[in-house]
C-alpha cells in the first residue's frame, strides 16, 4: 500500500513515481493507493496514477485507489477515471477487495 498525502502535482509526483518503481508487481499481486490525505491533483498526479494502473495491468496486478476526497472524486469521474480505476472509501474496502 502507498499513501498520498497533500498535493500530488508536478513538484510532488517524482516522489510517487519513485516509490511505484520501487514496487514489484506481478500477477495476482494488488496495490491500494490511499488517497484519503489527498488535497490536490493536477494532469501530472492523474497521468502518475494513470501510468501506475498501466504498469499494474502490464504485471497482471490489481490497483485500487482509495479515501479519495469526494470534490476529487467528482472531477475524476468527469475525466471518466472511474471507468479506468476502482474506487473505495477506505483502505480496508480496497485491500478487502483485492484479496
């Protein structure tokens, strides 16, 4: 599991990206990313969660994002992330799911 917490913009992504290159992903594995500290998303945040639901499905793993705000959760629902992602209020819901 990581946590996001404050802005997730273009000064703060490189640290996401490399704590998911850290990661080893393979089939059957999950990753839940707890997104309930999350403040703010910019198009560089979402395009670092897009690349890390990629680099899941690449490896056969499962990604769920979870706590995500729901003023966030709206505007990624507008971009249409929800039909990309799979959203759950708590990290427990998430890491349940992925069992």
């Amino acid at each position: 599991m990581l946590s996001v917490a404050g802005d997730l913009d273009h000064h703060t992504t490189p640290r996401l990206r490399a704590a998911l290159d850290e990661l080893t992903l393979a089939p059957g594995n999950g990753l839940v990313i707890d997104l309930s500290a999350l403040k703010f998303c910019d198009s560089t945040g979402v395009s670092i969660l897009i690349a890390a639901h990629q680099r899941a499905q690449e490896a056969g793993a499962a990604l769920a994002l979870a706590g995500l705000d729901p003023d966030l959760a709206h505007i990624f629902s507008i971009m249409g992330l929800d039909r990309l992602f799979s959203f759950y209020d708590t990290t427990e819901a998430a890491l349940a799911a992925l069992q």
